[in-house]
C-alpha cells in the first residue's frame, strides 16, 4: 500500500530520523495543520512521489529547525544543505511548491535538465562533474552503478551529474565541452567559478577510473 503523504512527525526524534533516511526530504512546519497553506502543502506532496513529505505542527520540533511561521525545508544529504520558502505569503500554492521542490532536489546523482539546472548553480558545491551518455544505452544501468558508487565518495566536494545526449536542451552543453556524440560517453568534471573544466572520453566508466580523473583535476 503506498504510504500516506505527508507523514506526521510529532517529535524532534521523529523529524531527525525522517531527515536522515533520504537523499532529500521536505517537511511542512505549520502552526495549524488545517490551515490552506497546509491544504497546498498536502496537495504538493501527493504529485511528488519519489520525495518524502512530511509535516510537522509540534512546537517543539518547529523551535529545534529554528522555525516560527509556516514553512517548508528541504533537506537534501548530497552537500548537507537546507532551503526554506516561506509559506505564509498566499501567493505560494502547490504548483510553487513543487517547482521549489524540483529546483532544490540535488541526489547523489542529479538528472540534469533546464530546472535541475538552477539548483546546481545554486549549490555550495563548486565542483561538478558530469557523466555525458545515452540513457538509451543497454550499459547505462551498469555505467549509473559505477557512477553513483563514485558519487558516495565525493559527498560534499562534487557533485555528480547525469546528463542525457539525446535531449535536444542538452546539445549547447556537448558543443560547450567540444564533444561530438561519436565520442560518448565522456566524463567532464567542472570548477563552477573560473569556468576551469576538464573532459575524458571514455569506453568503459570504473569507479576507480573516475575516481583518478577526479582526484588529478582537484589537485
């Protein structure tokens, strides 16, 4: 049965551990569990499956996230950060919910598209690294494994981005990198502020392969 969304977090231990068991989570802080911003927060929460929603109006846990009026957080664990929009502006509905949400939600491994974008721009991480493929590839299970055991080790330091050749929005990104699609995939690691970048065409992606690209580039 799917779980019911958003789950009641009545206690700091409750909130902590919801925090910790996902790459990203968001809870509801509000005073009023019934109030319309909630009613929106609920109806956000139900078009976001793959994200835990949960919802707090205990008093004692919106004082521990340091949270007076309605607002929603989103923790994420890849670069141990949190975003918060505040909710008591009426403006803010479900639609802006979800696109807050979609924004701010950086995984271990982040799909790159045109909204995913704003929030790896916006992250305090200042390394990126992106494995360009072809998702339709039969080895792009096997190449994500690899990738995304590299992505464990760089927690914090870079962030690891999957970007798929065969979308059109993503053909400005190749001609950036000086890549035609013959030579995909390709690993592209990238110092967000001086621009400085560097590119590996690769056959077959190992762990220990990106490992060594990273390592040489942050040093």
């Amino acid at each position: 049965s799917t779980a019911e969304k958003p789950i009641l977090l009545n206690n700091i231990a409750d909130a902590e551990a919801f925090v910790s068991s996902a790459e990203v989570a968001v809870i509801g802080f509000f005073q009023d569990p019934q109030s319309p911003e909630a009613a929106q927060f609920r109806l956000a929460a139900g078009q976001v499956p793959e994200v835990p929603f949960g919802l707090s109006s205990s008093a004692t846990v919106l004082s521990h996230y340091g949270v007076s009026a309605n607002t929603v957080a989103l923790f994420r664990t890849v670069d141990n950060d949190r975003r918060d929009l505040e909710m008591s502006n009426r403006e803010v509905d479900a639609k802006k919910l979800i696109r807050f949400v979609r924004i701010n939600e950086l995984r271990l491994v982040t799909e790159y598209d045109p909204v995913t974008a704003i929030g790896v721009m916006q992250s305090s991480v200042q390394f990126n690294l992106l494995l360009i493929t072809d998702k339709m590839s039969p080895k792009h299970p096997e190449r994500m494994r690899k990738f995304r055991a590299a992505a464990e080790l760089y927690k914090g330091k870079i962030l690891f981005i999957l970007l798929d050749s065969n979308l059109k929005s993503n053909e400005r990104v190749l001609s950036y990198f000086q890549l035609k699609k013959s030579q995909l995939p390709a690993l592209a690691v990238f110092h967000a502020p001086d621009d400085e970048h560097d590119v590996l065409t690769v056959d077959e992606i190992s762990t220990e392969r990106i490992q060594d690209f990273c390592n040489s580039f942050l040093q």
